[in-house]
C-alpha cells in the first residue's frame, strides 16, 4: 500500500471516518507498506494490510477473507487453492454460515474466485481477451489528471486501458488472490495500481473522488436485486459530477434465448464454476432499468457478436465486423456482452 491510497479510504460503516494507518511494517525503497492496520477514527474498527493489499470488507464477508489472506501469506508459495485442498479436499461447498443468502452467494464466489485465480486467463477466449479491453479504453477516455475505479478488477484484464494514463487508480475486488494474481502480472511493467480488497455493494471510498468508474464483467456476478442497485448506487457516489462510468456485463441474447450458448453463463441467470459463482444476464430493458436512476445513458451496445463459424474468421476481419455491428441496434441481440457507458446526473 502507498500513503497516497490513504486520502480516498473511508469506513464502509462510518464514511465520515477516515481510516488512519495504526502500524505497518517499514515501507520498502518505493515507499510500499507491505504489512499494516488501518483504524476507523469512529468505530475503532481494525482494517489489515496484507502483502500490500489493503483489506476493507464488511463485517459479514471478513471472517472468510482473513482466512483466504492468512493462509496465502503465510504458505510459502502455496495458493488458496492449495491449501483449501489440502485441508478440505474439494468440498467447497462448507462455507460459514451467515445469516443472509446474499453473503453466503458471495463468499461462495470469493472462495472460488481465489482457487480459479492463477488460471483465469484460460477461462477467457482470446477474441474476447483482445477485444474488451479495447472497446473499453476507447469509451472510457482516460486523462492525465483522472483519478480511476476499476471496480471487480480481477486478475487485472482492464489495468492496460488507465495504468499509467492517469493520475491514480485503485483496483478493487473481493477476491484477494486474484488481487496478487495481477500484481504478479503487471509488476514486470510497473503498471501496479493501488490494491483494495472491498465488496462492491459497500465501498469504502470518499464520495465524489472518482473521475471514472470501470465496472467489467462484475455487476452480473451480483446475487440479489438489492446488492445490485446499492453496487449502482455505490459507483455513482464515488464519482465526482459528471465522472464516466463504463460498464461490461453478460448479454441475454439470441444464442442463450434459444439455447445454443452451452458453456458458463448459459441461460438467464443461475449458478456457473462447479454451481459456486452466481450469474444473471441481462436484456437491454434491465440494464437500462438498473443504471438510469444514477446515470444517464450516453450508449449501449452489444459487443463480442457470435455466428456460426466466426471462429473460423481471421482476427483482423472478425474485429472488423464486431465493430460495425457495434454501431447497429442488432448488436444488443449478438453480442456476447453488453457495453454501458454513462455519465453521472
């Protein structure tokens, strides 16, 4: 963790509190604090520093986390994965007992996230590996002087569209290994952003610091109706007025209407990775629902389109046509994933 990160932290409980750093290891040569705790000025409440990822999850999610961070610092070279493994075979499926669905869904998600983390990349097809993150930089526009969320940040497939065209970003994800994942994978390039553990429906940042918000391939992933719109409404306060928000999400459309879609997020909503992971895919009518009380829509496209054989297609041609369906209204019915983007009202 920079001090830097520090000016835009508060407590998810209290957000006038401001989260001030207790202890911490010496910070290494590029001022890095590696090891630490942050303490709400309010609620006294204890905030780790792990590897340096700050750790700010609510109360029902962080029991689990300490767990997931515990075991992964201290296994020298063993992964959650490995660990859960090793100690409880297979069975995911003994989670802590929380009173609501909605935390147990989303600690069934961090758990998976953590064991799919060092693999991820293979669950993604390269046409849509290549794609995304091109189609989002160019909505999204970042400025020198911005000041970026990339919120559900994963292992890190959208740090090339801001890391080192903007003033500061902070990566945001529930899932701590996929957070040392993409630490492993941009440190190389020094394209690193400020790392945060935190649940999207409960963000412990500072209203309005925000110039733009990515939101990519998270907001699906979301359990219940209500962590959905308190996610929407946690994007939009962390943004200043007017801040750009660009959001990814699954697509309900023709292939998984008439049932031709047979992998992952096959129908309208379920559960995928071995019935771990929630999933709901979206119509054009439910996204705009969503959004529109926070937003105002600038545009919404359907991107990655499928036909039969269009593997087949060269890259060059394949891209070509996916960006010339982008501009018709068809796309909203081809393509793999809808693409929001917005501005704040």
């Amino acid at each position: 963790m920079q001090r830097a990160l520090l000016a835009f932290l508060v407590c998810p409980y209290d957000r006038e509190a401001s989260l001030d750093l207790a202890a911490s290891s010496p910070p290494t040569d590029d001022g890095e604090i590696s090891e630490g705790t942050l303490v709400c000025s309010a609620c006294a409440r204890c905030y780790p520093i792990l590897d340096t990822i700050v750790c700010v999850l609510p109360d029902d999610l962080r029991d689990v986390a300490r767990e997931i961070a515990t075991f992964t610092s201290q296994s020298a070279g063993e992964t959650y994965r490995e660990h859960v493994r090793r100690w409880k075979g297979d069975d995911f499926a003994a989670l802590t007992e929380f009173e609501s669905n909605e935390a147990r869904q989303k600690v069934s998600e961090m758990r998976k996230r953590d064991e799919e983390a060092p693999d991820y990349h293979s669950f993604v097809e390269d046409f849509r590996a290549r794609i995304e993150p091109e189609r989002v930089a160019s909505r999204s526009r970042v400025q020198p002087g911005d000041v970026v969320l990339d919120l559900g940040a994963g292992i890190g497939r959208m740090v090339t569209t801001y890391q080192g065209r903007c003033r500061l970003a902070i990566a945001s994800d529930f899932s701590f290994e996929s957070l040392q994942v993409l630490r492993r994978l941009h440190s190389a390039a020094g394209q690193v952003p400020h790392l945060l553990q935190a649940d999207a429906s409960h963000l412990p940042l500072r209203d309005e610091a925000f110039d733009v918000v990515l939101c990519i391939s998270m907001i699906q992933h979301v359990p219940t109706e209500r962590a959905r719109q308190m996610a929407i409404h946690e994007m939009a306060r962390v943004l200043r007025p007017f801040g750009r928000i660009v959001l990814l999400t699954h697509n309900y459309n023709l292939s998984r209407r008439l049932g031709l879609h047979n992998t992952g997020a096959a129908g309208k909503e379920g559960c995928q990775s071995d019935g771990k992971i929630y999933y709901l895919t979206f119509t054009v009518q439910e996204l705009g629902r969503l959004m529109s009380e926070r937003f105002r829509l600038d545009e919404m496209c359907g991107i990655v389109s499928y036909w039969p054989f269009v593997r087949r297609i060269p890259f060059p041609v394949r891209r070509g046509l996916d960006r010339m369906l982008e501009r018709r209204p068809i796309s909203r019915f081809t393509g793999e994933s809808l693409l929001a983007v917005g501005h704040k009202r």
